[in-house]
C-alpha cells in the first residue's frame, strides 16, 4: 500500500477528532488530560509536518484529491503553498499544546473545567488544516471554517465567569460567521459553481462571469478573508478583543497561526482566481486597492497598538498592523504581476516571497510574544503594563526568549523581522516611478516599523526592565516551569534560524511558487532568470536586476560586524582601567514606596499618542503627564 | 587577497579611524561655536576628546544590575562604527559596504537609538524614562526624513546600494524636488544631531541629561562617543548626498574637500543651537510633521512629476 500525502492529512485530522472525543473524559485530572491532549497534537502535528515537508521537498506537481462522504464531494489539494501553512499549523499547534499543560494549571484557571477547552482545542488546529486544504469554497470550506470558527469560540471564552469576555467572543463569532457568509456568497455568484467546486473550475467560471459579478465576487472575498486577516477597519472590529480575551496559548494560536488562514484566502484569490480576460479589466486594479488598505492597515494598526496598557491587546492590535504588512506586500505584487513591466515583475516576486516569509516570521514571533505575556500572566497574575515591571531579574529566561521575539519583530538587523520587512519595502521602493504610489506606501511601511520599534521597548521596558518596584518587594513572583519555558524556547531558536538563513527561507519559497500549478506567477517563478537575480551566499540574500546588485540584505554579516564592534568597544570601556560598583538608583529615600511617582506605560509616548488621537484605539490615560 | 580587496579594507580603516579622531573635534567647533556666541572663551576643540578619556578612568556605577544596562552602551557605540565602516567615504566602496544596502543602514541607525532606549529603560529612574520616551518620539519622526531624503537617489537609479544612493545622481539631476530636500534637510539637521532646538530629549536643564543620567564613567564615555559619531555621520550625509564628490583621483583630496565642507555643516549647527531655545516635544512634533509632508511632497513629486 502506498502512503500518500492525503492519507497522511486524513490521519492526522482523524487524530485530532479522536482527542476530542477521548481527552475530555480525563478532563478532572489536568495534567494528564493536558499530556494527552500533546500526546494527540503532537502525532497529528508529525503528520501534518511529514505531508508538508514531502510537499517543499519533492516538488513535484501535487495531485487533486476527492474525498466522498455519502453524497457529498469534498475536494483537497495539498500544492506547496499549502504545505508552508500547514507546517505552520503543525508547529505551531504542537507547540502550543505542549505550553498549555503548564498554562492551564495557572491558579486564576483552576475553578474552570478543563473538558469544553480539551474538546475545542484539537477541533481548532483540525479546522485550520483543513481551511489550507480544502480546494472548494463550499462544502469543504463550510465544514473547516465552521470548526475553526466553532472551536475557537469556545476556547476564547474559556474564561466565562467574566461578563466582557463572553461579549467578545460572542462579537467574534458574529463576525466569523458574516466572513463566511461573504465567501460563501461570493462562491455562490460564480457561475458554473456548485457544491465542492474546485478552485480552478470556480477561477474559470469567473472569467465567465460579466464584470460587476465578478467585482462583486472579488469584493466579497476580499471582506471575508479580510475580516480574518484583521485588515482595517474589519480587523479592529474583533481582534484586539478576542485575542486579550483568549487564555494566552489560544491567542498565540489566533495570532500566530489562525489569521494567517486570511493570508491564504487572499493569496489564493489573488493569485489562483483571477483568469486570463479579467487580469486586463478590473481585476488589475484589486492589487493597487488591496496595497492601499495593506499599508492603512499597518499603520493605523500598529499605532494603536503603541497606545494600549494591556499587554495582549497591545499585542493584538500590532498583529493588524504586521498584516499591514503583508497585505501590502501581496497588493504590491499582484499589481506588479499584471503590469508587464518586466523590472515590476522581477519585484513582484521579492514581494510574494515577503509574504510568506513575514507570514512564518510572524507566525513565530508574535506565537512567542503571547506565550511570553501568558508566562508573565501566570507568574504575577496581571497583564497591565501600568502594573508589570522589573521581571528580567525574576524570570530570567522567560526576559531572554521575548527578548528575542522583540528584536524580531522590531526587525533589528540579522533577527527575522528585518529580513522580511526588507523583501516588502525594499521591493516596493525599488519600482521606482513605474511603480508610483507603492513608492510612497513603501515610507510609510518603513516610518511604521520605528513605530513597531518604539512598541516593542514599550512592551519590553514595562515588562521585564524599568520601575516594577513592586515585584520585587513583594516577593513571590518566580520564573515559570520547564513545561512552559521548553516550547517558548524551541520557537525562539526557530525565531533566530529564520532571521540567520533568509537564503535559505527564500529558497524555499521560491520553489513553493514554482510548483504550485495554476497561478499568475508560477511561470514568473519558475524561470531560471528569476532564480538568478535571488543570490545567496552564507551572509545572506542579494537581488540583481540588470547585472547590478540593487538590494541586499546579510543578517549574519551585520551580526558579525556589530560583534566585533561591540568587542572593541568593550575593550574600549575597560582601557581606562576604570573600578566599577553597584548602586542603587537615588530615589529620595523612597526605594521601594515609590510606585506613585513612577512613570508608567500610560505616560510612555503621550506626545506621540496625543498626536495621533485621530488614529482611534485611544485608551483613558489614568494621569497627566 | 588582492590590492583592490585590501585598498577596499584599507578603505574601512581610514573611515573608523577619521570618524574616531574627527568626530570629537567637529563637537569642540560646535561647543566653541556656542562660546563665542554667548561672548565667552570656550574650551580647546579638543575637549570633547579629552573629556572622553578622562570619563574613560572615571568609576563606573552600574545602578541596575541587569545585563540590558550594561549591554546598551556596547550595542549603541557598535551600531554606529558599522554605520561608519559600511559608510562609502568620498564615494569610494569600502570592503564592507557590499554587506549592507540603504535600508540595513538605516536599521542600523535605529539600533543605535534604541540601545540609548533599553540603557534608559533598564533603571528605574523617571528622567531616563521621560528621556527615553522623548527620544523614541523624536526618532519615529525623524528617520522616516532622512530615508525619505536617500530615498531620492534610491528613485534616480532604482538600486538601494549605498554607493549608487549617494553618489550615484549629479546633483543638478535631481530638480526641483532635489531643492525642497535639501530645505526639509537642512530644517532637520539639528533633529539629526539632537542639538538644540531639539535636545528634547537629553534637556540639560530640564531632565538632567535624560536617558543617560544614570551613566557615569566608561559607559557614559562610550554613550558620548556614540553621540559625536552620529552627529559627524548625519553632518557628513548631507554632504555626501547634496554636494557632488570632488573627483579628484585622490581620496586625500576628496576626503580633505568633504571635512572641510563638513566642518561648515558644523558652524551651522553650532550657530542654530545657541541661538534656539528648546522646543517642548509637542512643538517638536508638529514641526516634524510639516517636514515629512514636505518630504513625502518631494518624493511623490519626483516620482509623478
């Protein structure tokens, strides 16, 4: 008997629905459910992972496949691009269940039964692999979405004795449901469309279809991925609520992996769905139109992110503005795909590859930022960042993994966030005047990552260095378990090999394009000149567009500079032979009662969020500056 | 390794060295400037290197006891001299500038700013942190200006080589939106450099030196040093960008040119800041915003005009 890909995700997705059948009924004994919970994770995630990596690896042109269930016909198809996502799911998932063993002892949960959270949670992770597999809009797409959105539900409201949180996941589930009846409708329109239509039939059906149906059909996409994806305004509508509500695991998963099904949709609609005679009529403007919200998106997103005190929705809000980003990048390319200009053709494919790569980088590091606030939550029982403060010191390791999530997403050089951040700004700024409004789109991506930069030693400052006089005075507050600590430190080693090796990740997704049947770039990707102009070396990634290295982006260079640097100026500071001491900052006397006098999260940047109070998402300040 | 790869290293050599030395010399201008101004004296246009090296001796408290506290100083000096190695002087490539294109440039830059930030952030003091919130503030607004103004080069020869950028365009090449930048620079430079009008963020007299008022000797020193490194390296820019190489054949001759015309930049700072009062950051903040309209109007005029 041959093993295939399919019987591969079957089993996987059977595992899951098994758990949730079967971990519920040792719910009493937590850590043992928890453990099993794993233990059913993990075997799905292995073998979602193997499909995904014979996917990249092999390369070859997958195959449909149909799934009879009585009368009913659900198509799959697992191509490359769906194995990036789905080895996203697979880790991120496993990951996560690991974490939760130790979460969900946290002493604010014990009065909380365990079987509702067990049930949803495989059902979750099923639901989401099946939305990057399924290859219709209808059947097979209803049933993913319906038990990613349905689960998810009930894990975001896990917390229920809190009145705000059960509003937020009710709104959230409200919403998730208008998304669906969006893409249903729009799949409805389709001419040609039935039940389990598959995505190349419905794509043809659309170059049947007259213009204002097909505008239609693209505009309703368009909102119900968007709404997942948190583009603006939809995004602020749910997102900041459901994530700071969601036990903190759960908000890794929404953010780290969950959102990222609304990248799939848009991509695959963008880039499978749009046939030959609509690429020259309105379909050329969707990428244009889409860039636009992209970089409203991130900007707006990310500037209320810097207004928030509450960590997770701090958080919450920069996951919008990170998708800026990646709207932005896939607009970007779909309009420089349909341009015929061979020099935006070229960029096109920087960008695309910026997609998936900003995709997985923030998969990983925004999964680790909120596996990070869920430590600190469970180890001081707060997430208010007027509140946290001073926990390097205490939970020393927890302080070093979120470093490294924040100099990815800050996109520090040689950590993740640069890299990807490089391929979609560099790439809109190098079109030039062909390339007209990205050019400005593209500073204004750049001004919003010293924005992401500034929210980043927010978070950090308020969190794990400055004041928190408190914490230490009180005693208490101690670093989590290996339980939690081991998952958080996996990804943030990940987190560091997606920054060190773009060459590597840009290898790949080059190839995930090339091989990926029946969209507007597999051609683009796929010759060899396109290829060439990718140059990797050990340091990192050049493009070359006409002979000529025009960007080029060496984390592992720019590390290697700044350490010999930094090796010289810790020569420098000892030269002088200079005796060093500890003291205390002078307080007035008031070392440890100084909490009314301290400067909090609150006050942080008041000028700037002032000045940008017309961007909403303003949050009551407690006091004047 | 072949002459052109060792002139090229030769190259990073020259540039570490010439910032190193020439940096807390331009600051001694600038402090004389002020001086004269204010009808004093003032200090040898050494001084600024000598106070270095005496901060070098000096005691050095560490008032946190956490790593990021002693670690920023290294990062925010390292930062800035791999801005300065990577850095085409008199537009000559040096061995390290095929490392890094505009945007890691600018990155790097940043990396600078936000190890003043974390130093500020690691105590516990309200100044550091007013300082420090002050300085965030600042740069969100101002880097987007200093890209935007390599940004002209960047739509003149669509590549983001730092050579090509800033010495790739003549400058008679650039029209009028090539004017209105070198205006926007000009009202920016002392932003760039943190001088007054827009010490905001250090305020002497207001907060004690902000970020760093908790650092004292080495670690203050390297901080310092950091400072008139930035200062020469955003002086300089405006040179390399606005004013063309002299092409001389002679690096000596071209690299003697752009100081001189630097240390002009330098008079002009030193002129602005003690003829400005300090901006409150809310000022600041709607100065800035004029400036990046105005930038941004430049760009989206050279890329539709």
């Amino acid at each position: 008997m041959v093993f295939t890909i399919y019987d591969g995700l079957f089993a996987g997705l059977l595992l899951l629905l098994a758990a949730a059948f079967i971990t519920p009924l040792f719910a009493a004994k937590r850590t043992l459910a928890g453990s099993l919970n794993f233990a059913f994770c993990l075997a799905a995630g292995v073998l979602f992972a193997l499909v995904s990596i014979a996917v990249l690896s092999g390369g070859a042109p997958a195959e449909p496949f149909v799934l009879k269930v009585g009368a009913l016909a659900i198509p799959f198809l697992i191509d490359g691009f769906s194995a990036v996502f789905l080895g996203l799911i697979a880790l991120m998932s496993t990951l996560t269940a690991f974490y939760c063993i130790g979460y969900m002892e946290m002493e604010h949960y014990r009065h909380y039964g365990l079987a509702d959270f067990l049930r949803s949670f495989p059902v979750f992770i099923a639901g989401m692999a099946g939305i990057v597999t399924v290859d219709d809009l209808s059947t097979g797409f209803t049933i993913a979405w319906q038990m990613m959105t349905v689960a998810s539900f009930f894990l975001i409201r896990f917390d229920h004795h809190d009145q705000a949180i059960t509003r937020s996941a009710n709104k959230y589930l409200l919403l998730m449901e208008l998304a669906w009846v969006a893409i249903i409708a729009a799949a409805a329109l389709i001419p040609h469309a039935g039940l389990g239509t598959p995505l190349h039939a419905l794509a043809e059906g659309l170059g049947s279809a007259d213009t204002g149906l097909r505008t239609l059909s693209y505009g309703l996409l368009l909102f119900g991925f968007g709404m997942k994806v948190g583009m603006f305004p939809l995004g602020q509508l749910w997102l900041p609520d459901a994530h700071s509500s969601a036990p903190s695991p759960i908000s890794a998963l929404l953010s780290g992996v969950m959102i990222k099904t609304g990248v799939y949709g848009i991509v695959r609609t963008l880039f499978w769905m749009v046939p030959e005679p609509a690429q020259h009529l309105e379909a050329r403007h969707l990428g244009l139109i889409l860039a636009g919200f992209g970089v409203v998106t991130l900007f707006i997103g990310t500037v209320q992110a810097l207004k928030q005190n509450d960590a997770k929705r701090l958080l919450a809000y920069s996951s919008i503005g990170q998708m800026g980003y990646v709207l932005l990048a896939i607009g970007t390319a779909h309009w420089f795909v349909l341009s015929g200009n061979p020099l935006l053709q070229s960029l096109a494919v920087l960008a695309l590859i910026g997609v998936l790569y900003h995709t997985t980088n923030h998969a990983l590091f925004k999964g680790l930022l909120f596996l990070s606030t869920g430590s600190v939550q469970y180890a001081t029982g707060t997430k208010d960042l007027d509140q946290l403060g001073g926990l390097l010191k205490l939970m020393p390791i927890t302080a070093l993994v979120a470093a490294i999530a924040c100099v990815s997403i800050a996109g520090i050089p040689a950590f993740s966030g640069f890299a990807s951040k490089w391929a979609i700004i560099a790439s809109g700024l190098l079109g030039g005047k062909s390339a007209g409004v990205i050019v400005l789109f593209g500073v204004i991506a750049l001004m919003t990552s010293t924005i992401t930069l500034a929210l980043t030693v927010k978070f950090y400052g308020m969190i794990f260095t400055s004041a928190g006089v408190e914490w230490s005075h009180k005693g208490g507050v101690r670093e989590v378990g290996l339980v939690m600590l081991l998952p958080m430190a996996l990804i943030a080693a990940i987190c560091l090999v997606q920054g060190f090796f773009p060459g590597f990740f840009i290898e790949l997704f080059v190839r995930v394009f090339a091989h990926s049947e029946g969209s507007l770039v597999q051609a683009l990707f796929a010759d060899p000149a396109t290829q060439a102009s990718l140059t990797h070396s050990w340091a990192g990634v050049g493009l070359t567009l006409g002979g000529q290295p025009v960007a080029f982006v060496m984390p592992l260079a720019l590390l290697a500079m700044l350490t010999v640097a930094g090796l010289f100026a810790a020569w420098l500071r000892r030269a002088g032979g200079a005796e060093q001491r500890q003291a205390p900052v002078w307080l007035c006397g008031y070392q440890t009662l100084n909490s009314a006098n301290s400067y909090t999260s609150s006050h942080i940047f008041a000028a700037f969020k002032n000045f940008m109070w017309w961007t909403g998402g303003n949050v009551p300040r407690a006091s004047k500056v | 390794m072949n002459p052109t790869t060792e002139y090229a290293w030769l190259l990073v050599g020259t540039n570490l060295l010439l910032f190193l030395i020439v940096a807390p010399l331009f600051e001694g201008i600038v402090r004389r400037v002020a001086a004269r101004v204010q009808s004093r004296q003032g200090p040898p246009l050494w001084q600024p290197l000598y106070d270095v090296l005496k901060l070098l001796g000096k005691e050095n408290i560490d008032a946190t006891g956490i790593l990021p506290f002693r670690l920023a100083p290294l990062v925010a000096l390292a930062s800035i001299l791999c801005v300065v190695a990577i850095l085409p002087v008199a537009g000559r490539a040096t061995a390290l500038t095929p490392y890094a294109d505009t945007l890691s440039v600018i990155c790097l830059l940043t990396l600078g700013g936000v190890a003043v930030l974390v130093g500020a952030f690691s105590g516990k003091n309200i100044f550091a942190l007013i300082g420090a919130s002050r300085e965030m503030t600042t740069m969100i607004m101002v880097e987007p200006i200093l890209f935007m103004i390599l940004l002209l080069g960047v739509l003149k020869t669509g590549s983001l080589d730092l050579t090509t950028v800033l010495y790739g365009t003549p400058a008679g090449h650039y029209g009028w939106a090539g004017l209105v930048m070198i205006v926007v620079a000009l009202f920016a430079l002392q932003a760039f450099v943190g001088r007054q009008p827009f010490d905001i963020a250090e305020a002497e007299q207001e907060i004690l030196g902000g970020p760093f008022i908790e650092y004292s000797g080495p670690n203050y020193a390297l901080f310092k040093y950091y400072m008139m490194i930035k200062q020469m390296f955003y002086a300089y820019l405006l040179i390399a960008v606005f004013v063309p190489v002299l092409h001389s054949g002679l690096l000596g001759v071209d690299l003697i040119a752009q100081m001189l015309l630097t240390a002009v930049v330098f008079l002009l700072i030193g002129l602005l800041a003690a003829t400005h009062p300090r901006f409150r950051i809310d000022q600041a903040l709607n100065y800035f915003a004029g400036l990046f309209v105005l930038a941004l109007g430049a760009v989206a005029g050279a890329l539709f005009g």
